[in-house]
C-alpha cells in the first residue's frame, strides 16, 4: 500500500466506488426533491381542488418514493458486495504477510497482528461506503441549495454560505478525531496482545506463582486501553454535539426566513412548505458528511495500521553460518541420511540450505494443530487420489493418534506434547515430498516409541523420497543410510551411524 492507504482501497474498487456513488447520489436528490414535489401538490393540486391534478402528483411523489427507495437500496448493496471483497483482501494480505515475513512481527505482538488483521481491516474497507454517503451527502445539500436558489436567492445563499462553513469546521475536527482512533486502536491492539500472551502462558504463570502479577500486567494494559477509548470517545461526541447544534441552529434560522418571507408575500403557500421541508431534509445530509467525517477517521487510522504490516520490506535472507561445513551435506534421491551436529547455528543452516530446494517440506519439532478437528489440522491442501490412504499408512508410521473427529481445543493443547509431534510427523509424512526434512522429530517421545516411529518413517518413506534426519537421537540415525557428522569446527566425517560411533565427537553427541 501506498502513504495514501484509503486511496489504495478505492483504486481497488473503482467500478464498485463509481456506482455506490452515483446510485447514492440519484438516492440523496430524490431525496431533496420529495419536499418540492410535496411543494408543488400543495400548492398547485390541493389548492385548486382538481382531482385528477391531485391523483397525478400523488403518482408521480410515489413514482419519486420508488426511485429513491431503488437507488439507495442498490447503492447499499454494491458498496456492502465491495466492502466484504476488500476486508478478505486486506486480512488475507496481512496473514500472508505475517506468514511470509518474520520481520513484521519483530516490533509487534502477535496479539497486535491480530488485531489488525480483524477489526483494522474491517475498518480500512468500510472507507468505500465513507467516501459514497459523504459524497452523496455533499451532493444532496449542492441540489438543495439549488433549490432555494431557485425559490429565493437570499434563502440559498445563506444555505450555501453556512453549509459549507459547517462542513469545513466538522473536517477540522477530523485530524485530531483521527490521531484518537490511532491511539484507540492500538492500545486495544496491545491489550489483546497481552491477554493471548497470558493465556499462553497460563500454566507455567501458574507453576511460578505469576499469576498477581500477570493480572497486574494485565489491568495496566486493559485501563490504557480505556482511557484511549474514552478520549476518543469524548472526540467523537464533540464531533456530533457541534454537528447536532449547527445543524438545529441552521433549520431553525431557515424556517424563521422562510416565515417572515410568506408575511413579505415573498413566498407562497407551496414554497413555504417546500422551503421548511428542505430544510429537515438539510438535516440528513449533513448529520450524514459529519458522520462520514469521524468515521474516516477511524478507517484512516486503520488503513495505516494495516499498511504498517504491508509495507514491511522483505528482509534479506541471513548469511548461514559454517557454510562450509553446510556445503558438505549432499542427499542422495532415495536415501535416508543423517546429520549430526552440536552446533545450533550450524543446524540451522544447514536446515535453511536444505529447504531451499523445490519439492521440499520441512517439519520442526514443535507441532502447532491448526482446525476444529483432527482431520482439518492433518488436511493439508486439495486431496489427491489416494490421499486416504496415505494419511492412515502415515498416521500408522508415525504412531499417531487416528481418531479424526477428536474436536481440538486451542493449537491442539487437549493432545500430549509427544502426540502433537507425532501428528505433526504424520501431517509431514502424509505430504510425501521429494525431500523431508525433519528436525529434531522424536524430542517428546520415550525410548520405545521412538523406535517404533524411526522403524515406521523408515518403512514408509523407503526409496520413496530423501528422508533427512537434523538429529542428535541414536535410534533414529541407526536406521539412516548415512550419517553426516558436522562440527563446529568446520570438520565434517561421513559413514554409518556404527562407524562414526567410534569418533569422539559424534559418540559425546548421540550418547544419552
């Protein structure tokens, strides 16, 4: 998105912004002319007694009902078509990029970025129905003015000397209304962010006697949040306590004209109703442009919020450590190979290398279940044929539990650490990529059934794929084809798992 974040939402929808503009338009000058039809029945049917003058006007007051009711009912529902269109947009946009770029929540919480990614967006789209009533609005006090112009210049005038100054005063209210919604939101935003964070951590909190302080952590955050809610709520009721006066002083100050121009005999009967009635109806559009007013503000403020995570730029990717010793690991298509190494850094490196290539899936060892079931968090795209199968022959490998319809609870916390890898191990398996990186994937699981799970992946993934083990376990590496042992040192040494028990390093590395 651009500096100008609501424009980028109009650009996106022009034809949408063009119709609700124009239908909302036609909807505000029938509007303005109900009171001179009412106007001109008054004066020139009812007046005169003619009954079909009277049948005539009556039609053509319905026949301006039924425009009116069209245009605005149309208007709503193209603008409301588009709004949706864009709020999926823009929270899709913001998912991929927390997905895909690690930099955007580098000064964020995730709370934050939830935020965001909810009500900012929702925010930001309800900018298209903002611009369409405010131009409307404008637009229906353009043709009343006409109107009393054309009725008595004085009269549309002062209307088009007041209205506009009433308006120009509403949007200098709107920078500071804006800055408030800003500060609104993005307390609201934090204390969302440390709320998940406790719930997060509720059990160690728990475990450490955190819990008083966490609350009081909390309660700080929660009485930010009020007080910026409140501040903007005081703003906003300005806003509309200016707006509500002015325009009460205005209809008042015109029905007040308009009587003592029917005693000049300036104004007839049909006149003075139509002038009275515009008036009210001057009440509508401009309750509707202040309106319009403070909510942009609102949607500017969010529309930044939401560029603030689209603008991040894609971060270079990090120079690996030990490359060379990363440049020692080579798979062979088929094999299962191992690599050993005490060396965090090098372990990630050698991770990232390896998940470079096409056709490649990497699982770490921490599992997050993602779904109301079992089977949404194992669902892993658009099934192929035969995936059915694979997923229970994977579910059996990796010693998992099967049971599909289990409901989850958040990230899968009604499931053991040691079942959530093994789904997760499962999920990856069933995926059957041409290379499978797995990192650490038997952490959570006793001695039996982790050579239960080394002998199922071994089955299944057999001449099947490269299987890579990023792993310290003995009894996972005992079923690799070959090992890779790197150190930090930069040395590296290739055999079996049995032959490389005999060097120091590796034995230090894999005896538990």
């Amino acid at each position: 998105m651009s500096s100008r974040p609501v424009v980028d939402v109009l650009r996106r929808h022009p034809r949408a912004a063009a119709i609700g503009c124009g239908s909302s338009m036609l909807h505000q000058t029938c509007e303005a002319l109900v009171p001179v039809a009412i106007g001109a029945v008054v004066d020139g049917a009812v007046r005169t007694g003619d009954t079909r003058s009277i049948v005539v006007s009556l039609a053509a007051v319905l026949a301006l009902f039924a425009v009116l009711t069209s245009a605005g009912t149309f208007a709503f529902w193209t603008i409301d078509r588009a709004e949706f269109a864009e709020a999926h947009f823009l929270r899709t946009a913001v998912a991929r990029a927390v997905l895909r770029e690690p930099a955007v929540l580098r000064e964020r919480q995730v709370g934050e970025a939830l935020s965001i990614a909810t009500s900012d967006t929702r925010h930001a789209a309800e900018s298209l129905a903002l611009v369409s009533w405010g131009t409307a609005g404008c637009f229906g006090m353009l043709v009343s003015a006409v109107v009393l112009l054309r009725i008595d210049l004085a009269l549309g005038l002062g209307l088009l000397v007041c209205v506009p100054v009433l308006v120009l005063g509403l949007q200098a209210l709107a920078p500071r209304l804006e800055k408030q919604m800003h500060t609104r939101q993005r307390s609201a935003g934090l204390a969302a962010a440390v709320a998940a964070d406790l719930l997060n951590g509720l059990r160690p909190l728990r475990g450490f006697g955190g819990v008083p302080e966490a609350v009081r952590r909390y309660h700080l955050a929660s009485r930010t949040s009020r007080d910026a809610a409140v501040q903007a709520a005081t703003g906003t009721s300005i806003v509309v306590g200016v707006s509500t006066l002015a325009t009460g002083a205005v209809l008042v100050a015109t029905a007040a004209v308009a009587g003592t121009f029917v005693q000049q005999g300036r104004l007839d009967v049909g006149e003075f109703v139509t002038v009275v009635g515009m008036a009210s109806f001057l009440a509508d559009p401009v309750r509707n442009v202040s309106s319009c007013v403070q909510q942009l503000a609102v949607s500017r403020a969010s529309a930044r919020r939401v560029a603030s995570i689209l603008e991040v730029p894609a971060s270079a990717p990090e120079p690996p450590t030990a490359t060379a010793t990363v440049r020692d690991v080579r798979t062979v298509p088929g094999e299962v190979l191992g690599v050993v190494t005490t060396d965090t850094a090098t372990a990630d490196a050698v991770t990232a290398a390896l998940a470079a290539g096409a056709g490649t899936l990497v699982e770490p060892a921490q599992t997050h279940l993602l779904g109301d079931t079992l089977a949404d968090a194992l669902d892993s795209g658009p099934a192929p044929a035969g995936r059915g199968v694979a997923l229970a022959l994977a579910l059996e490998a990796a010693a998992a539990p099967d049971d599909l319809d289990t409901r989850l609870t958040d990230g899968g916390g009604n499931y053991s650490g040691g079942q959530r890898q093994r789904i997760g191990l499962a999920r990856a398996l069933a995926a059957d990529r041409e290379v499978l990186v797995l990192r650490d994937p038997t952490t959570a699981l006793d001695a039996v059934t982790e050579d239960r799970v080394a002998a199922g992946i071994r089955r299944l993934r057999a001449g099947t794929g490269t299987t890579v083990f990023v792993t310290t376990s003995p009894l996972l590496l005992a079923r690799c084809d070959r090992v890779v042992l790197l150190t930090g040192d930069g040395r590296h040494r290739t055999g079996s798992h049995a032959e490389l028990l005999s060097d120091p390093d590796y034995a230090s590395a894999v005896t538990r």
